[in-house]
C-alpha cells in the first residue's frame, strides 16, 4: 500500500529501488559466472577420475584380479 510522502522522499526511494534492481543483477551475473567456473572445473575433475579409472582397471585386468571401486562407484550415485 503506497504511503503518502514528498516528492523528494519519492524520488529518493526510486533511485534506491532502481539501484538495488542493478545491484541484484550484478550478484545474479556474478553468481552465474561461478557457477559455469565451478561446471567446468568439476568436468575437469570426472575426466581426470575417469582416465584414473581406466588405468585402475587396466591393471586389475593384468593381475587377474577384480576391481573393487565397482561398490564404491554404486555408493556414489546414492
């Protein structure tokens, strides 16, 4: 319910509204910005687990043993 007052006092709440609009965006730009580094660093990450992977695996396949991260890969999707 708007409230009666001043046109200065109006024009003072507009600009302060006008602002915190600008300043929402930046924090909105700002956190997308982190969010894509972040994205991108954890695409990193699951590459680089992923070739570790393959190497673990290759070398249970040549001492003939079985690979124990396959529980260990089920208890991360939980």
């Amino acid at each position: 319910m708007p409230v009666d007052m001043d046109e200065r006092r109006r024009n003072m709440f507009l600009v302060t509204l006008e602002q915190a609009k600008v300043d929402i965006q930046e924090k909105d730009d700002e956190i997308e910005k982190e969010l894509a580094a972040v994205k991108e660093r954890i695409t990193e990450l699951n590459a680089h687990k992923e070739a570790v992977r393959q190497i673990h695996d290759a070398a249970c396949v040549r001492l003939g043993v079985e690979s124990d991260l396959a529980s260990e890969d089920e208890e991360d999707l939980e």
